[in-house]
C-alpha cells in the first residue's frame, strides 16, 4: 500500500531523499555529545583541567548547532515532499474520477469522493509530512544509541531487552483495537460531509417546508456519530503515551538501580553511568517516536486504501476498441438494446429497443414518468454503454468512436440544467472555447436567449451564481440549448430541456433549431405533445420497452397511450 502512495512522489522524491539524508546525519551529530559529555566529566572535571572541558564543551556546542541545522533541514525538505505528495495523489485522483463512468460515478457517493479527495489525502499528506523525520530518525538513533549504550556496558544494557519487548506488544494491542476505529471514523465524515452536501443542494426545498429543524436534527446524528467515534478512536490511540512513560520511566529506574550498583562495586564510571543515561533517553525517544509512527501508518494506510479504491477502480467505459474514425451525418440504429444499470440488478431498466433514426431526422421521445427515456438517450452518447445489442451511428457501433470525438459530435441539454460561476459567455464557450461573439449572439437568437439578455445587469458579462442561482429556470434552460448549438453538433439530444419555457417560446427554439441545424439530428423529449408534434416520427415508450413508433396522425389514429396523452393534455389546457 505505501509503495504504491509512495509512487505520487514523481518529482519530490529527491525532496524526501534529502529530508532523509538531514536527519540521518542530525542523528549522527547527535548521538557524539554524550560521548563528548562523558569525557568531560571522566576526564575534565575529574582531572580539573579547565581547557580540556572548554574544549570539549566548544566540539559539543559545535555538534548542536550542526545537528540544529540539519533538524531545520530535514522539516523543511520533510514539509516540502509531505505537501507535494498530496498535491500530486490529489491531482491523480481528480484526473482518475473525471475518466468515470456514470456507473463508476455510482458506486462511489458524491461526499465519499469529495473525503477521499480532501480529508483522505490530507490525512497522508501530514503523516508523510510529520512522519518521516521521526520514521527515519527513531530506528537509526534506537540502533546507534543502543549499541553505544552496550560498548559503555553491556550488562546494564539487557534492560533494554526486557523493556522493549513489553512496549511492543502494548503498542501491538493498541493499534489492533484503533485501526478499526480509523476506517469507522473516515466513513461518519462521509456521512457528514453527505448530508450537508443533500442540505446545501436543496436549501429552497428545506425552507419551503419548513425543515431546517429536522436538517438540524440529522445534522447532529452524523455530527455526534462522527465525535463518539473519534472520541473513542483518539482515546485508545492515547493510551501509547501512557504504555511508553510506564515504560519509559520503569526503564530508567532499572538502569539507575543497577548502574548506582555496578558504581559502588567499581566496575563503572559516574561519567560513563551519566553518558548511558543520555543513550536511554535517547533510545526510550526513539521508541516513543516509533509507536507514534506507528500508530500514524495505521491512520495513514487506512486513508490510503479508500483512495486506493478510487485509484484501482476499473473505468466501464474505454477506447480500447476505437478506431481513427468520425461522426459525418448523425445517422442512429438501436438494435435490440437492454440495458440495466448494476450487472447483478434483475430487471431491465430498458429491454429489447429497436429503431432507426435517419440523418438530419427530428424524433421525439415520449412516455409515462418512469419510462426510461432520459436513460434511453444516455446511451448515444455512451454516458453508460448497453447491457445488451448494439447501437450504431452512421452504420458504425458507438465503440469504435473515441469517447472525446463521439461526446463532441453529440450536443446533450441534460434535464436538470447546470450552470458554472463565471459570466454568463464564460458558460456558454462550454459549447465551443474559441467561439466568437457573433456566433455566440446567433445561438443565443436561436434559443431565444436574447429575449432576457439586455435585462441582466451586464448583459453577456454577467456574473451568474452558482449553479445559475441568480436566473429563472426558463432561462437557465435556455442557456443551457444556447451552449449546446454553439457546438454546431451532428446530433442534438434535448431531454425535457423546455419544460420551463412557455410553449410560444418553445415554438421559436423548435423553428430555430429546423432552420440552423437541418442537417443536424435532434431527440427530443418531452412531456408535452405540443414540443413533438412536428417531429418526423415519434417514440413511445413503456416501462422502458418501445410501445409504438410513427408520426403524430398516425399514432392518435392507432396509438391508445398517445391518444391518452393527447386528450388529457387538451382537456388540462381547457381546450
């Protein structure tokens, strides 16, 4: 798991590598000032020469201000790779989920993708940037200061041999009992981080019904579910430092007792017992370094395996068998295609479709709510690729086109609009990047968008909130089509894209489309007879299998849907 988190490094390994290379030699410098001290006492102090200690007391200042500014060095190259890491696993990660499929985009929630890109990362990023200083510092001065501490006595060293061991099995059954606690605490964040995403998103509807008290209270759950969980997982990760200093000070008790022995009988020095006392603590550091260590990997490896599900899942839709071929005409055959939207699932969302759409042909969809027509046309543009049979475009299957090619030659108005902060041009350039003013002002005479523009504040350099927040929804609609001609498509798929515009206004786009765009391909769906009824044929669905195809005179004469339809609609416009 860490190598492959380690493998984002690219460019900062060399970063890391020196952050290593500083605390290996600060450790080094180190680990010398107790032998330093242990002269000094021994041999300065005991002989009472004055320029001995001062001698020795220079190489010692000298060893500190050396090993300072490799400490200096080491956080600075250990933040720089830390901070670079992340930068790097978010923008792998980001670059991974913008390759989703609608289906791979299913199986993960939108909150659990925004932790895993924020939180998760985070979480790797501070424990690599906080982690490796001690990471490679604690083994090389744990080994180092404990095999001084045996060439100064081997005897008074076994403690370390007992001591050790213990701390290592407390630290063994804390990380048992805390690892999943970590993987329990990432998923409430989800939940949190879902229902404030649910919350913000429908903000009109929780005001309109009066809800805010009822958001508040499901807030709290998560929120208090999230706090119990940390609470807990924090409180067994804090039980380390207590095994360390019973540890620790249970050490250093044992060492003061036998070396207090072995000075009375002779066999040892008070400087080299004051030398040794400095490689414990040194070495008792390094063990409480390494259980932090620990204990940061086990958090860390948690994160890094949610990411890891990101990063390893396998895109459903590829190029693998695409060919250097393009879209010339918008020509559409459905041939017996089912489709379902999880493999395991037991029924099909749409079963056994078959039609032809010829190039340049207007078709509407039309169907009870529920139908699956806005699945239906999902497909064209491979947003999800067929369970079963083949759809092909310009007597070609969909899969031979290159997605970018295939999705470019498609212009798609989505039934629920989305608009993006920045001007309202800004917008409608998603259409096309290099698009001129006057080809902007044509589309958006051909939507009808002209009919509003003068009234924003701007007019095209208006400013528009997020998500359009600050235009109606007939509006928002219009703008949407606007961004979809500018891209001059092959095919043009409108799913209920006029359900907020007046039907006169909807008559303008309808006969501005014809005009502009007569070699282009249109699907459009509907919920209104009126916005199909000069289509060249028209597609009635039921419970996602296809009920009957004809044009408008042909289906009211034979058609018992359509004819409800019809006259429900007629009777609702008190015709």
């Amino acid at each position: 798991m860490f190598r492959k988190l380690l493998s984002y490094l690219g460019k900062y390994k060399k970063t890391a590598i020196l952050a290593m290379f500083c605390v290996s030699a600060e450790v080094a410098f180190e680990l010398v000032i107790p032998f330093i001290m242990a002269d000094i006492v021994d041999v300065g102090v005991a002989t009472g020469d004055r320029a001995y200690i001062l001698a020795k007391g220079a190489m010692m200042l000298l060893c500190a201000l050396i090993a300072l500014g490799l400490g200096i060095g080491s956080a600075y190259f250990s933040a720089v790779a830390g901070q670079g890491l992340g930068a790097e696993l978010r923008k792998a990660e980001y670059k991974k989920i913008q390759s989703f499929s609608f289906a791979n985009t299913d199986k993960f929630r939108t909150s659990s993708l925004i932790t895993r890109l924020t939180s998760d990362i985070t979480t790797i990023q501070n424990s690599f940037s906080t982690g490796l200083r001690p990471a490679c510092r604690a083994p090389i001065m744990m080994i180092m200061g404990l095999g001084l501490s045996i060439y100064i006595n081997w005897q008074l060293a076994l403690v370390f041999f007992v001591g050790a061991p213990v701390l290592g099995i407390l630290l063994f059954l804390i990380i048992r009992k805390v690892r999943p606690l970590y993987a329990k605490m990432q998923g409430a964040i989800d939940l949190v981080n879902r229902v404030i995403q649910e919350n913000l998103t429908a903000i009109r509807v929780v005001k309109a019904y009066v809800r805010g008290d009822y958001e508040m209270q499901k807030f709290y759950e998560v929120n208090q579910n999230w706090r119990g969980i940390s609470e807990r997982a924090f409180r067994l990760a804090s039980m380390n430092m207590a095994a360390m200093q019973l540890v620790m000070y249970t050490t250093i008790l044992c060492i003061l007792w036998f070396g207090g022995k072995l000075i009375l009988g002779g066999s040892m020095k008070v400087g080299e017992l004051t030398g040794f006392l400095s490689y414990v603590l040194q070495i008792l550091n390094s063990l409480m370094m390494i259980s932090n260590v620990f204990l940061m990997m086990t958090r860390a490896l948690t994160s890094g395996r949610r990411i890891m599900e990101v990063m390893d899942e396998k895109v459903t839709l590829t190029d693998e068998d695409a060919t250097d071929i393009t879209v010339e005409r918008g020509e559409i055959v459905f041939e017996n295609v089912s489709f379902k939207y999880k493999e395991k699932a037991k029924e099909k969302v749409l079963s056994n479709i078959s039609f032809h759409i010829k190039a340049g042909q207007t078709v509407g969809i039309i169907g009870q709510t529920g139908s699956a027509k806005s699945t239906l046309v999902q497909l064209i543009p491979r947003l999800y690729d067929a369970t079963e049979g083949q759809i092909y475009i310009d007597g070609k299957p969909i899969q031979q086109y290159k997605l970018t090619h295939l999705r470019d030659a498609i212009a798609m108005v989505l039934q629920k609009n989305t608009l993006f902060s920045g001007t309202v041009k800004e917008n409608l350039r998603w259409g096309k990047e290099n698009a001129t003013d006057q080809e902007i002002e044509e589309a958006c005479a051909i939507a009808c968008v002209d009919e509003f523009i003068d009234r924003l504040k701007d007019g095209y350099d208006t400013e528009l909130g997020q998500g359009g927040s600050n235009v109606s929804g007939g509006q928002k609609q219009r703008l949407c089509i606007a961004r979809a001609i500018l891209k001059r498509p092959k095919v043009l798929i409108l799913d209920d894209s006029t359900s907020a515009v007046d039907t006169a206004t909807e008559g303008k786009i309808r006969e501005g489309l014809q005009k502009t765009l007569a070699d282009t391909t249109k699907i459009i769906i509907a919920q209104r007879i009126t916005s199909v009824l000069h289509a060249d044929q028209i597609i009635i669905l039921d419970n996602g299998k296809v009920n009957a195809i004809g044009d408008h005179e042909t289906l009211l004469k034979t058609n018992e849907i359509y004819q409800d339809i019809y006259y429900s609609q007629q009777e609702g416009a008190g015709l």
